[in-house]
C-alpha cells in the first residue's frame, strides 16, 4: 500500500518508517526538514520524502492524492506557547481537508490516555486533535497511549538519570500518580496491526500495558532492573515551578519540557479495557521487560530514536536545518586550525564520535563548566549527550550542539550551538586533501556578544589547539 507517515522525524515515526519498509508498503515521509530525512533514507527506493509544514497551506500540495493509509503522529510536548491549542488545532484541519480531497482510506492516529476529568494543557489538545480528524471521508483510528516506554523516549531517559544519579530522592507528590506505562515495541505493534483492520475503523482505543504503576513505583522497579538500590521520599510542599527545576536540572530534560512533564504527571493515565489486543493478537509486555528491552538496545548501540533528537526541543533552532548550513563569513569572529592528517580513516572516525561519553577530547573539565553555566542560565547544558556513540545524521542532539550537516564521504561535520549564547555560533571539522580543517565560527549579538567573545578567547585558544592534535593523533 502507499502510506503517509507525518512526524517522520519525530520518535515514533522515526521508529515506524522500518517497520512498513519491512512489510512491503511505499512510504511518503512528510517532513518540514527535507534535508534531514532525505540523509536517512537516501538508499531507501521504497520511501518518498516530501517537505511540507500543516501550519502553512501553500506547502501541503506537494503531497501526492494516490494515498492509501495516513499516519498523523504531529505532537509537541516541547511547545508550552499560550496558542498550543489552537495551533494544534489548525494542524489537524489542515491535514483533515488535505486528505479529504486524496484517496485515503483509514488515517491512524496516536494519542494520549484522556479518562482523567482534569486533563492537563497537552492531554486536552490530543483530544481536541481527535475530534477535529474526524471525517466522514476517511475511517480515522485512535490509538490513546499511556506512557511510551523505550530507549531514547523522554519518559525513559527521565527516569534513567534520576534512578542513575540519585541514590536518594526527595521528589514531589505527583510520584504517587499511578499510570500504565506501555512499551514502545507495542506502540509499534498497534500502530502498524491496525492498517485496513475495518474493525477499528472510526473508533478510539485506549493501549496500555498489564502494569498498573505510580511514578515512584516505575522508579524502584527501574533500579531493580540496573541492580541499584534506591529511596524516595515524597513530599507535599514542592510547587509545580519547583518539580520543573528539580527535574530540570537533575535530568537532561529541557525546562519546557519539564513544565509539560510536571503538569501532565498530576494526571492518572489509566485505560479504559478493551478487546484490542486479542483483536491484533498483541500481548503487552511489563514495564521490566520494557526497561530490559531497552537497555539491550542501549548495549547493542542500536537506540533508532530520540526525544532529544527533536529539533522543537532544542528551544533555540526554530528553523528548518538548510536555513544555517550556510555558515557565515562577514560580521562573525572566528577561531581557525588546520593540521595534517596521518590516518584519514582514524580521524574521521574520532570525529564521529566527538561528545557524549566520549567527551571533546580535551579540556574535558572546561567542557563540562561550561555545560554548567549553561544549565544554570537555562540551558540545556551537557546532559542531552547523543543517541548513536558511532553514527551521526543531520538533526541529530549532540550535548549542547545540534548536527546541521554529516557526512563521512564528503569528511565534513557542521555544528550549531544550541547553548545560551549572546549570538550564534558553528563548529566545522573538514578533511581536504589530508589537512584537518576546524573552524569555531561566531556571529555575535550586540555589545554583549563581542565582550562575550574576548572573554572566552583564552579557553578556545586552549581547547581548540588541544582538540585538533587529539583529533590527529595517531
């Protein structure tokens, strides 16, 4: 069948996108980003990829009619703008009077559990979402979701550092919100079962795994599973302001992202039953099965996506990646270094794996300062590290930096910085003819952006000379 995937980029669309390749199915991928979708799926001659942006009409005719099944996976837990609602919305009906007007059958559609009375700001706007997709056109299937448990899902790597960094936790009241957290191997299972099932046509679904949990349970039982032995305490007298710093700054979540977080937490996420999994023959595993699974992901490098990933949860790239590959020359400073290189092969693959665990190389500490400053500014800091210890695609969250463009045939690596800065700043690595090329590019703001600056001249000196010898090494 053809099939359009929305959210393509996204953690679950990135994870589905395999799956129908598997079984067959041509796929369009509707990005915002080409550049970003075309560079995972350039060998792939089952997938189209074609640009288009819900919120802007004039975009969407690109999309070809002759579509079978659509997949809307558009969702932001990042956005905590005023209008979230209401630009949901508009997404949702454009999309609907799209493809109204193509040949789709059955549009699929994941949301989120929304049995609790008082929803919070996100929950509400997935409801409202599934009442605007539904048409008389097209069957349009609901799957409500709880919380997605797996390698690389916000809710997994939240309770990673928590678990991992805390032996004793003072923690908020809302852990004592029970929820039924799902394995995002079943999210896939039911997304992709679903297809032409006529059954579940123009019906909403609530998915779930058999553990009924609070939040402080699925911690404990987290630190089972990584054999650590962990308290917890609770306590009636953090607001929800301070629950989001505390989540801020003792994970790698993003402040916005933690406001969204704490807010949905003080929701019970219970399904209401249904004959669903014997309709698609799923049996839903238990959140330690889930963990487990996880982790053997983790070990085997084989994580295929990550909330960090989203460029909406950088906070700062708010455009399209094409729009600063084009680094600039006039009103910027510049730090540049060149040295030669004696193993080609060597280097590019140190480059490769620059940051996350591996570090930059050299004055790791100065590093890791300035991931401080970062965090305590706002920022998001070090702790979002990267999804792949060996591979890298344009979009992708490298600690405080995002990958604009990668690409080991061309031996180029282009950065953005995504920390709190008075400006805007790239970091290039580009081998030609055997010379390591490093350019630390900065386009300052203001006043404020050139003291800025000569303020940290010194350390780059310091750290970029170091970086290019170990990067050259043999």
């Amino acid at each position: 069948m053809k099939i359009l995937v929305t959210g393509t980029t996204g953690y679950i669309g990135k994870r589905l996108v395999p799956l129908l390749i598997e079984e067959g199915h041509k796929v369009v991928c509707v990005v915002r980003d080409k550049l970003r979708a075309e560079e995972w799926y350039k060998n792939e001659p089952l997938i189209t990829v074609v640009e288009a942006d819900f919120l802007q009409k004039d975009t969407i005719s690109t999309i070809p009619k002759d579509i079978d099944i659509a997949y809307y996976l558009i969702h932001s837990m990042s956005n905590s703008s005023s209008n979230f609602k209401s630009l949901e919305e508009e997404c949702a009906i454009n999309f609907k009077n799209y493809i109204e007007e193509t040949n789709t059958q059955q549009v699929i559609y994941l949301s989120g559990i929304t049995n609790d009375p008082k929803l919070s700001m996100h929950l509400s706007s997935r409801k409202l979402v599934e009442e605007t997709l539904a048409s008389n056109k097209y069957a349009l299937t609901t799957f409500r979701a709880g919380i997605i448990v797996g390698s690389g899902s916000s809710s997994f790597e939240i309770i990673r550092d928590l678990v991992e960094k805390l032996p004793i936790m003072v923690a908020p009241k809302w852990l004592d919100t029970k929820t039924q957290p799902l394995a995002v191997r079943d999210v896939l299972l039911f997304l992709s079962k679903a297809i032409v099932k006529k059954e579940l046509y123009n019906k909403g679904i609530d998915i779930f795994g058999p553990d009924v949990l609070t939040y402080k349970q699925m911690l404990l039982q987290f630190a089972e599973v990584r054999g650590l032995k962990r308290s917890i305490i609770t306590v009636p007298v953090m607001t929800p302001k301070l629950s989001s710093y505390w989540l801020y700054f003792v994970t790698s979540t993003s402040y916005k992202l933690a406001t969204t977080l704490v807010k949905s937490m003080g929701v019970e996420i219970i399904g209401k039953p249904s004959d669903i999994n014997s309709i698609l023959n799923i049996k839903p595993i238990t959140y330690k099965e889930a963990v487990q699974l996880a982790f053997e992901k983790i070990e085997q490098n084989s994580i295929l996506s990550s909330w960090k990933d989203s460029i909406i949860s950088s906070g700062r790239l708010k455009a399209n990646l094409h729009k600063y590959i084009n680094v600039p020359k006039y009103g910027c400073f510049t730090d540049y270094k060149e040295r030669k290189v004696t193993n080609k092969t060597k280097t590019i693959n140190k480059i490769w794996a620059i940051g996350g665990p591996t570090g930059w190389y050299y004055g790791t500490i100065l590093w890791k300062f300035r991931g401080y400053l970062d965090k305590l500014f706002g920022g998001i800091g070090l702790r979002r590290g990267r999804t792949s210890s060996t591979d890298l695609s344009a979009g992708d969250a490298l600690d405080f930096w995002r990958v604009i463009f990668a690409d080991k045939e061309q031996q180029k690596l282009l950065l953005y910085a995504e920390m709190k800065l008075p400006g805007e700043a790239w970091l290039e690595f580009k081998i030609e003819e055997n010379i390591l090329k490093q350019t630390a590019t900065f386009r300052p703001r203001g006043l404020a952006g050139r003291l800025y600056w000569y303020s940290v001249l010194p350390f780059h000196m310091f750290i970029f000379n170091g970086m290019i010898n170990k990067l050259v090494a043999k």
